[in-house]
C-alpha cells in the first residue's frame, strides 16, 4: 500500500476515533445529565456529577460543617448554617448546575471555561437577629439595639423611642454563612463588636400609630336591657394587638370586656325548697326560686364589634336575655307538716327507717299504714347504710351469719320474716330481743316480730326501702 493511501486511511481513522470519543463525552454528560466540565457551585466543582449527587452533597455539607465563632465580648461557640437562621436551597442549586447545555457549543466551550453556579441561599431575619444577640448576651461592652415602638398609655397609644446598641452585625454572620456554603467546609471567624442603630424609624411607625389610634377612637356600645355600656378608650386601647406590626383586633379580649359588660344582668339559678300537703298544695316556701339568666347572643356581640372595628365603623349592639324556668325541689308532709324522706308516686308502697329516732314507718303513698315501729338499727361501729333500696330477696326464715368487730364470726339461725335492701342489710325479726329503740345491730333493721311479719306480707319485691338520719 503506498504512503499515500497509507496517510489517508490513518487520517480517517483519526477522525473516527475523534468522532466516538465527542459522542461518548456527549453521551456522558447529556443523556447521564450530568454538570458540564468546569462547572462549580460556589468554590466546589461539581464537573460529571448529577442533580441528586450535587443535592447530597451540599445537604451533607449543610447538616455537619459549622462556623467557629470567636471574638473579644463573644461567646465561643460552632454554628451550623440552620442556626444562624440560613438555609441552602440545594435541590434549586443542583438543578441549576446541570443545567447548562442550553446548546450544542456549550459541550466544547465548556473544556476551556468555568461556570458558577451562586447556592441558593434564604435567610430568616428573625432567627439570625436572635442568635446575634445570643452570642453578645450577658457582655458588659454589648447591648442589642433597641428596636422603637407603639405602646398603650392609658386612653391612647404613643411611640416609644428606640435605642442605638452595640453587638454582633448580622451582615458579618450572613457573609461567613454564605462562604461556607461557597466553600462547603467550616472554617474559624473572629467577630467584632460594632455600632448598631435600630432597624424600624419611628417616622415609619407614625402611620401604624394613627390607625390603631383611630381604632380607639371608635365609639363601642352595648344595651344590656338595664342601660346602656360605653366601652371606654382605655380598654379599647387593650383591644388592639400591634405584634404583627399592624392593627389588629384581639377577639378574646372583646369577649372579656363583653363577659364582665353581661355580668349584672345574668344570675345563677337558685333551686327553691317547698313543702306540699298531699293534695299537692304549697305549705311551705323554705327558699325562693330563683330563675337564672343568661345573654343568649354574646358570641354575635363580640364578633359584631370585632368586625365592625375591623372596617372602622361604630358599634351599637344589644343583649339578648334568656331567662329559664324556676327551679323547685319539692317535698311532701304528712299530716303533721314532717317533709317525707321520699317522694312516692300515687299509692306506691314504701318503707321509712329513721336511724335518729330508730323507728320505721309503712307507707302507701303518704299516708302511714304502719308505724313508728321502734327498731334497733346499726351500732356506731356498724352503721346501717343510709340511702334509697328497695327489697331484693325474701326469706320466711333464715340463718344470719357474719363478722363482729373484733373479727370473730357469728352465727344466729332461725331468723324469721327476712327482707333484704342492700347486699347484706335486711328488715328482720330479733326474737332475742325484748327492747328496740336504739342503735345496737350488726347493721341489719331489728324488728319487733309481730310488727316484721305484717311487713313481710305487706310488701312485695321491689318495695323501695329509705333509710335515712
């Protein structure tokens, strides 16, 4: 083969391999979309990386590299970028690295430049003031500025004036957090103390001032049915919240001035007392009923003076006054005017056992048909229980067991005419006994026998059993 040919042939295949190696780099970094040689975020190339390694890459960075903050009247301390209040936008960033093949030259300027890419960076003012002052706090040479402000003074709000300090400036503490996430890497910093003027004029403050003072001017008032309430300028000055730095009407201190404005014209119910004969007539009047009173509208109210205030107009509201019914707690006396333990309904058959007096009265409706039976009730040790029963379980005769104070047992049979009322309490028969009228049982209701057989065939289960003192 001549030279020629020779030469001709090695030309072409230098430009076949010339050709496979430009796809292969084109291939490379368009279809793995990957950042372009000479690509930087910030200080760090990013070259041949994709979006999600340059975003783990700089989270990494941002979660674990941290400033080393000194300076004379500093507190020493590392910060990473999320306590200074700085955030890096990485996923924004990252995308923004390969994203710079807008055309086909791109891929060979690209050899013989650099392009960088600025991280994206937000900062939250509040949170970086915050730990400016916390590295001055407690410094004699340091003092934060103090920022000016709109105060209540009685019936009116005024400026208060603010105050120049000396501390740490956030710019220095934004340009430290931004080279570190330049140079993704923690690195020292000496601090100084500098000369700071507050951020707010009181001149800007002067409009905010005239709208809240005009909010507390507006005229606020409630008829309560017995007059009529003005809202005076000072509690309406306490209405108004300025933290947002505007005007702002706080709902729950209107409802607390309209609270205390209802309070005159709302009562708590009183439940009287009666006493009523067995025709269902009042005897007696013991307390006086009192119905209680409430304003049925004070939610309206106070929203209607939040939103009226809101759009700068006057309120005039009136309440609204719900008055229930009266309460009565009614008793029924015998004959002889004693209010009854227990109200029956018609005939009902029921069973009264005074343990003061130690008697026990049969009752059909309110009228005795039997008693006072003197009893022998519970002794002081074991009391008889007090409350409204009634008869569970009968028994003709039956052996009582149970447990004397000092933990011996005792056995009694042959008890007769049982009726029980509560777990272990019954109406029964003593034979042992010649006496009654006194407090001396286990807890049971010791009866005279005669007198507990004509209750054992007079009531029938269920019969309500009332002990009381």
């Amino acid at each position: 083969m001549s030279k020629k040919r020779i030469a001709i042939w090695s030309a072409i295949g230098i430009v076949a391999v010339a050709i496979v190696a430009l796809g292969v780099y084109i291939a490379y970094f368009a279809l793995g979309q990957r950042a372009l040689p000479g690509t930087k975020v910030g200080d760090v190339s990013v070259a041949g990386m994709t979006s999600e390694e340059i975003q783990s890459q700089l989270d990494y960075a941002v979660k674990n590299e941290s400033l080393h903050l000194t300076g004379a009247d500093i507190h020493p301390q590392k910060a990473t970028l999320a306590q200074l209040g700085m955030t890096v936008d990485s996923k924004v960033t990252a995308d923004a690295a390969v994203a710079g093949k807008s055309s086909w030259t791109k891929y060979f300027t690209a050899l013989f430049r650099t392009t960088t890419v600025e991280p994206t960076i937000h900062t939250n003012e509040s949170t970086l003031t915050k730990f400016a002052q916390s590295l001055t706090e407690g410094k004699e040479n340091a003092k934060s500025p103090v920022e000016p402000s709109i105060v209540a003074a009685g019936d009116h709000f005024e400026i208060k004036a603010g105050m120049p300090g000396r501390s740490v400036k956030t710019q220095d503490l934004i340009d430290a957090g931004t080279l570190l996430a330049h140079t993704q890497q923690g690195f020292q910093v000496s601090l100084k103390l500098a000369e700071l003027s507050p951020k707010t004029t009181e001149e800007s403050l002067k409009p905010i001032l005239a709208d809240a003072q005009a909010l507390a001017g507006l005229d606020v008032a409630v008829n309560t049915g017995k007059n009529v309430v003005s809202a005076p300028a000072e509690v309406k000055v306490q209405w108004i919240d300025l933290t947002s730095g505007k005007p702002v009407i706080n709902a729950d201190a209107v409802r607390a001035w309209v609270a205390q404005t209802a309070e005159p014209v709302t009562n708590d119910s009183v439940t009287g007392q009666r006493l009523l004969n067995t025709r269902g007539e009042v005897t007696i009047v013991r307390r006086q009923a009192t119905a209680a009173t409430t304003v049925s509208n004070l939610d309206a109210v106070v929203n209607s003076i939040v939103e009226n205030m809101g759009n700068k107009t006057a309120t005039n509201e009136t309440f609204q006054i719900a008055t229930a019914e009266l309460k009565w707690d009614d008793k029924i006396v015998d004959a002889s005017g004693t209010p009854l333990a227990y109200t029956p309904t018609g005939n009902e058959k029921w069973i009264d056992v005074n343990l003061s007096n130690h008697t026990m009265t049969a009752y059909e409706g309110t009228t005795v048909v039997r008693g006072p039976i003197p009893v022998v009730n519970g002794a002081s040790e074991t009391p008889t229980v007090i409350g409204t029963f009634a008869i569970d379980r009968k028994y003709p005769s039956k052996t009582m067991r149970g447990e004397n104070t000092d933990g011996s047992k005792y056995e009694t049979p042959d008890v007769q005419w049982v009726m029980f009322f509560k777990g272990p309490y019954a109406i029964h028969a003593a034979y042992w006994r010649s006496r009654f009228g006194f407090a001396d049982s286990h807890g049971c209701v010791n009866t005279p026998t005669t007198h507990a057989k004509w209750l054992y065939d007079w009531a029938p289960m269920g019969t309500v059993v009332v002990t009381h003192r």
